[in-house]
C-alpha cells in the first residue's frame, strides 16, 4: 500500500524555491511495484527525499495557478515528482507514474489528478533527456 511516513518538512528559499529540511519519504504502491519491479531504480520500495533538495512544488504556469496553484494537496506529491526528475531515477515514465499514485493517495480529485498527470507526461522533462 503506498503511503507518504513523514510530514514535508520544507522552507521557503526565495521565489518558489523550497528546501527540504527533513528527510522525506513515500512508499511505493502495488501497481508501480508491480508495473516497474524488473527495473526498479531505487534499492526497496521507498522514496526518499533527502535533506537539502530544493523543490518548486508544482511547476505550474502563472497563468493556470488559479486552477493549480503550485502548493495544494498535491505539494507532496510534486516534491517526490521533482526528486526523481531531478536526479533522473527510473525513467520519465516511473517518475510520472509515482507522481499520479501519490496525488491518488493525496486524495487529489481525479479531474485535477489526471490532468496534472497528463500534463507531465507530455510536458515534463526533469534530466532524463540528459540519460537517453
């Protein structure tokens, strides 16, 4: 059962800028484990965020924020996304994949879930350019 174990422990930077001051952690639900077990990246079924890294929350833009604001239920959910992104884990696909699993365990309703989902799929590129 995927689940977030700690608070997202963070201070503001500067402009949208975010720093994690707490580890932060996200267990892996069945159906990531089970789609992306043969090539997972990570060593067991968590997530963790380390101390330090900066976030933008949700890379909205400005223009949409009344409808996404970039630091809404989903906050933790795009803390984990941009960790993978960040750091290139997995692939473009896992890291979407977790992002959508954890905004479902965020209670995200499913319009705004799949939307932001959909939106990272054909949008987000993190440094996995950089890898492939």
């Amino acid at each position: 059962m995927s689940k977030f174990t700690t608070p997202a422990d963070v201070r503001l930077l500067g402009r949208m800028q975010w720093e994690i001051l707490a580890e932060f952690d996200y267990y892996l639900g069945d159906d990531v484990l089970t789609k992306y077990q043969h090539r997972l990246p990570i060593g067991g079924i968590v997530v963790r965020v380390p101390v330090g890294t900066i976030t933008d929350l949700a890379s909205v833009p400005r223009i949409l924020w009344s409808i996404f604001p970039p630091h809404d239920i989903y906050a933790k959910a795009a803390i984990i996304h941009d960790y993978l992104y960040d750091k290139a884990i997995g692939s473009k696909a896992f890291a979407d994949d977790v992002f959508n699993e954890a905004m479902q365990v965020l209670g995200v309703p499913t319009w705004r879930r799949v939307s932001m989902y959909w939106a990272v799929r054909l949008f987000g590129r993190g440094n996995y350019q950089t890898r492939n």
